[in-house]
C-alpha cells in the first residue's frame, strides 16, 4: 500500500538534504546482482531523549556506510540495517519516492514492498528519499508539533550504472565467440570441401569400376565368365549398405553418407586446431541469456518509442548476423536430415 504525500502536507519542520551526485548518497549496482546502499549516516544528530533528529557536518572518522541490498529483500529489511547502523537510537525508518510528472505527489512506500519494485518505480525521478523520524511521545511538551525527520535523497543507478558488468561481460562473451566463430567457419568450411572431394573421388571409382567391367566383358572374358562377378559385386554392395544400416541406423543414401562424411571431419578439425565446440555452445547461450537481462533492465526505465524501436532493429541485426553465419554449414545438414527422415517415415 501506498501513501500519498502533496507538497503543501509536507510540514516546514521537515529538513530534506539536497541530492547532489558527488554526495555519498546512491544506489549502485555490484557485479553479482546486488545492489550497493550508500548512506552517510554520520552526518545524522540522533537525541533519543527529545525525540529530535538533525544534521551536522560529518565527521572525517565516519566514512559512508555502505549495505548490499539483494532485489527481492523486503523494505522492511532496508531498515532494519539502517536502525542496526543508528543503534542504540531507535527512530522511524520510511521510503518515499516521487511520481514522473513534473510536481508530482510523495509516495510512501509500505515496508513490505521488495526493493526491485520500489527501485523500477524511483528510476522515473532518478532518485528515492529515505526518511528518518522522530514522533513526539504523548504527552510531553510540543508533542502536537510534527515529527521531527531528515529525508536523505538517494541517486538511483542510471541503465548505462545497472547494466554495466552485464555489457562488459557480454564484451568479454561476444570477442571470445568472434574468435571462435572464425576459426569454427574454417573447420566447417574445410570439412565440407572434404567431404565434396571425397564424393568427387567415389564417383571416379565408380567410373572406373563401370569402365573395368566393360572392358573385361566386352574385350576379355565375355559375359559367362564377368555375370556371376557383377553378380557377386553388387551383392556385396547391398551387404555393406545393410551393415551401415546397423552402424548408423540410418538408411543409405548419398545424402546420409556425404552428412557422416561432413560430421566426421568437422569433428576431427574442431579437435585438431583446438577448438571447443561446448565452451561454443556456452558462450552463445550466456550471450543470449546476457542480451535478453539488459533488454529487460532496459524495459523498467521505460525507453521511448524510438529507443525502444533502434534497441529492437539493433538485435534484430545482430540476430540475422550470427544466424547467417551458421546457416552458411548447417543448412546442407539440416536439409539432408530432413530428408533421411522422410525415408525412414516412409519406410
């Protein structure tokens, strides 16, 4: 729940801090998802017993302090470190955040909301307030006198802060694939040559075996004596098809043949000049899972249409690319299995 705060319910006791950049007061992202507090609650005048809270320059021994917030922990937790940080002063601890529109209302934010959700909410003002208060005690003197608090303005972290460590990874990601993109496009390159010259070689050995023939029956022997040879021949061809039926499980043809022959040698390359299709196969699928969680950081500081419109062309983009380059080896093989599998549906 929500509670909405105006500008004129805002009482002249309150005293705000001004939200400066170079002030230690922002939230920043960390490398592992986290995010990284920073409040200088030195500078905070705490008087338990007058239920009074005030500013002072901050002495040089007090550094910041700093929390590691994980986006799923409650506000309410957000405060409990603050008070462990105060302690033994025990005030109130409250998160309020400004609407987009210019002038918009204070918001309240209820202590169970997780810090994610307040966080894509405060990214449209670019910044949050953390209030620290004192409610008068009942019956003391001034207790109808509003509650004396101090709103410490917090910068929220801009996309370009949240999705740093992820572009930089996705740097690292994407130099090591182009790397290994290169060198996995000579090996299927040469391993398809290889494979055309060794159909290219099968079919001169099938010329030369019609050629033989020919000759020995024509010219030398005569058809009594080469029939049960050709018989013989072919017989053994059909013996070696059904024995790679069993090996392969496969039917034979020559598209089957020509795709082992591809696989085989392009497994003897990968191997050969070092390269490691799996730790392929994992970059590409960090690379993608990387793009997809800067996508979606992106989603909650609401881009405008043209942002979102040249973000979606640039993928788009680089998509076509990387499946241009692999299309150029798969789409023989992708194409001769499905055929192999209609013959074998057929079958």
């Amino acid at each position: 729940m929500e509670t909405l705060w105006t500008m004129e319910q805002m009482q002249p006791s309150t005293i705000s801090m001004a939200w400066q950049r170079d002030e230690a007061r922002k939230l920043s992202p960390t490398a592992s998802h986290l995010f990284k507090l920073i409040l200088p609650l030195g500078i905070l005048k705490l008087d338990e017993e007058k239920r009074l809270v005030s500013t002072q320059t901050a002495p040089k021994h007090a550094p910041p302090t700093i929390l590691l917030l994980h986006p799923s922990q409650p506000l309410s937790h957000v405060g409990r470190l603050i008070l462990a940080s105060l302690a033994p002063a025990t005030p109130s601890i409250s998160f309020r955040s400004t609407s987009g529109v210019p002038g918009g209302q204070q918001l309240q934010w209820s202590d169970s909301t997780d810090v994610g959700d307040f966080t894509r909410d405060a990214v449209r003002a670019a910044h949050f307030s953390i209030c620290i208060s004192y409610t008068p005690s009942p019956g003391t003197v001034g207790s109808d006198d509003a509650p004396s608090e101090v709103l410490l303005d917090v910068e929220v972290p801009t996309v370009a802060d949240r999705t740093r460590f992820l572009r930089r990874r996705l740097t690292r990601a994407e130099a090591q694939l182009a790397e290994m993109e290169t060198l996995k496009r000579a090996c299927d390159r040469d391993a398809r040559q290889g494979a055309r010259r060794m159909a290219s070689a099968g079919f001169g050995l099938l010329a030369l075996y019609w050629g033989t023939v020919a000759r020995l029956t024509f010219w030398d022997y005569g058809w009594n004596i080469m029939e049960p040879i050709t018989y013989l021949s072919g017989l053994s061809t059909v013996m070696g098809g059904y024995l790679w039926f069993l090996y392969q499980g496969r039917e034979v043809s020559y598209t089957s043949v020509l795709d082992r022959s591809v696989s085989a040698r392009r497994e003897a390359l990968y191997k050969g000049r070092g390269l490691d299709i799996e730790r392929w196969a994992e970059l590409r699928a960090e690379a993608v899972t990387l793009r997809r969680e800067i996508r979606r950081i992106e989603a909650d500081y609401e881009p405008s249409g043209e942002e979102s419109a040249r973000t979606e062309r640039e993928e788009k983009v680089k998509a076509k690319e990387e499946a241009g380059k692999d299309s150029e080896g798969e789409d023989e093989e992708n194409e001769s299995t499905r055929r192999n599998a209609k013959k074998d549906e057929g079958a």
